[in-house]
C-alpha cells in the first residue's frame, strides 16, 4: 500500500493510534530513528525481552527481527505480537535445526558423545535452534551476558557447542583464556573448550585493521570501541569490546572532547553523542534487516489492529515454544 502522508503526518496517527489502542510498541537501538522515536520500549536484545515480559498491554508491535519478536512471544505467549516487518537476521538464518544436529554429529564423527555436550545459542537464532539447545539442556546467551552463561557451562565440566556467531564465541573464548576452534577448521574440536558455529554477521564483518589503523593514524589518542560480533582480529586491536548497551554506556560516558571510533550497527552509533564518534568504516555499516521496518509498516501494523484485523502476527508452535522457553529461561534465570 502507498500511503500520501508526511512523516510528521505519519508520526502523529501512530501517536493518536497509540492513544487508542492497548498496544506497546517496541524498538531495537538499530532501527531507523523514525521508528525508534516511536518505540515505548527501547533497548538492547535482553532489555526488550525482559522489559516486555514485564508490560501488561495486550498487544506488542515489535519493531526489529524475527528471533526478537518471537523470543517475546515465547516468554510471553498470552501476548499478541505483531512485527511491521518478520524481517530475519542474517546471522540468524545461517543455522536451522538440521544445521544444529549436523553440528553435534560432527562433534560425534570427534568421539565427543551427545551427552557431554553443552549447546549455547546466541539469542540471534530461529526458535528451532533454541528448542534444541533447550532439549540438550544448554541455554541462550546475549552480547551482554556471553561471558557469564559460558561461565556457568563449563562449571557443568562439558564441552560447549556455540552457535550460531563464530566471532562471539572466539571473543569470549579469548577474553577468558580458553580455547576455542571452528567446526571444519583444522583444529581437533577434543583441544577446544569452545566449538563455535561457522555463522556471523555481515554487517560487523565490516569493521578491519585497517581502518583502526586509519583512525589512529588521523586522530592519535582515539579510543576504538567495538561490538563482540566482530572479527577476534578487531576485537583484539580494540580499546573496548562491548555490547550494545555496554558500548552506550561506555561512550556516553567518555569526556566530551575525547574521540572514538565505533564498529557496531550506524543507527545506533549515530544516534550516540553528537560530536567526537565515528564510524569505524568507510562504508556505512547499515543492518539491512533492521532497516526494512519503516514508519508506514509501523503505522500500518497499528491500524491493523485497529481494524480489528492484526497482521504479520508471530505464532511459534508448542512443542517449539515450550524447549526454546527452556533456554531462554536458563538465561534469565542468571
Ligand atoms: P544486542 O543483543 O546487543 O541487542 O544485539 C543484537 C544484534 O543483532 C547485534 O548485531
Ligand atoms: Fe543480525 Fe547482524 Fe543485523 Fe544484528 S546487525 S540483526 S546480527 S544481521
């Protein structure tokens, strides 16, 4: 549908349909300003599911990808959720449950035994991937609680299976001291405490030694604060690796004339404090999913409703549901 209005036009009806309806709308840090302007809920991945969970209104317009809008429909399935676009993480769409039990056969073909397997998904994965994480009794972590959930995994004394970013799982793996490979690299997985999955995200996959070195070379004195989803290689070279709400908080905080370059998602970073950040990268590092949810598919997902005809509604099935449940609380539970 093509709609005629002005963005502030746009703006208001989502305001007055706000007004009118039981509705939450919810809004990532990546997505357009427009639509996170909107947003009644904001955040990072954990803070929405946590701070939705808590919201008593009885419809959710999630404003992000599929694995956020789905992770609230499985912590809170009285909930309706409806998302302006199911727009699937790239990152998320690189494993399903095939991949997932072809990973544990790998590990098998290794002489590692199912049950001494821990699995850990990345919260950027499809509900099918969580349930069987769930069914192996592993659990979900975030960018903000990785090191601690993988704390408490080798506590159990098993090997972990880490999918589906690869760059998470070897960040976390060097921060602690241990020792991590890539399922069909050369590495015998028995020498890792750490197997991670060969996925990643494009969008920080931008980031390179290059451009620290540019910066530096232009601005000496500039701090580099980067997201763990980027490459061991950058993370290494960075001042600060944190992520999302910890690079907020980080960069919000520094005095006013110190300068930083940061290599995360553009939104968000430019978003950030005015003068004195930069993009790390010459090119303008967009998440393309996170920017498919416009503030005409915002509107037009409220009017839906009411309309009393929601659309784009995210259903997960029971059994799905109820094992990805089982992860996703592990997590919250620490
Ligand atoms: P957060 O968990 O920090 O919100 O990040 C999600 C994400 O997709 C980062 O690329
Ligand atoms: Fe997925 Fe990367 Fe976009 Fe985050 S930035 S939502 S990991 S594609």
């Amino acid at each position: 549908m093509i709609l005629t209005y002005t963005t502030e036009e746009l703006k208001q009806k989502i305001i007055d349909l706000k007004k009118r309806l039981s509705v939450t709308v919810v809004a990532h840090f990546y997505q357009r300003d427009e639509v996170f302007e909107m947003g009644d809920i904001t955040g990072d991945s954990l803070e929405l599911a946590r701070r939705t969970m808590a919201d008593d209104k009885k419809f959710v317009v999630f404003c992000g990808v599929g694995f956020m809008g789905q992770s609230v429909k499985i912590l809170s399935p009285e909930k309706r959720v409806l998302m302006p676009k199911v727009a699937c993480c790239a990152m998320a769409r690189m494993i399903d449950s095939l991949y997932f039990d072809e990973s544990i056969a790998y590990l098998e073909k290794h002489g590692i035994k199912a049950e001494n397997i821990l699995p850990i998904t990345y919260i950027n994965s499809n509900a099918d991937v969580k349930a069987k994480v769930g069914k192996m009794g592993g659990m979900v972590c975030t960018s903000s609680n990785a090191k601690m959930i993988i704390e408490k995994a080798l506590s159990e004394g098993k090997k972990i299976l880490f999918v589906p970013d690869r760059c998470l799982g070897q960040n976390i793996a060097n921060m602690m001291g241990l020792k991590s490979c890539v399922i069909g690299d050369d590495t015998d997985p028995n020498e890792a405490d750490i197997i991670c999955y060969n996925g990643f995200c494009a969008v920080h996959q931008l980031f390179t030694v290059d451009d620290i070195e540019f910066y530096r070379n232009k601005y000496p004195g500039i701090l580099i604060a980067v997201h763990p989803e980027c490459d061991p290689a950058i993370c290494a070279k960075a001042d600060f690796v944190g992520s999302t709400s910890q690079l907020i908080k980080y960069i919000t905080e520094l005095p006013e004339d110190q300068k930083v370059a940061v290599g995360t998602e553009f939104n968000m970073v430019n978003r950030l404090r005015a003068k004195n950040t930069y993009v790390l990268s010459s090119t303008k590092p967009e998440c393309p999913t996170m920017n498919e949810t416009t503030l005409e598919d915002l509107y037009l997902t409220l009017k839906s409703i009411e309309d009393g005809n929601p659309i784009n509604e995210i259903e997960v099935d029971e059994e799905t549901a109820y094992w990805a449940k089982i992860a996703l609380d592990r997590m919250l539970a620490l």
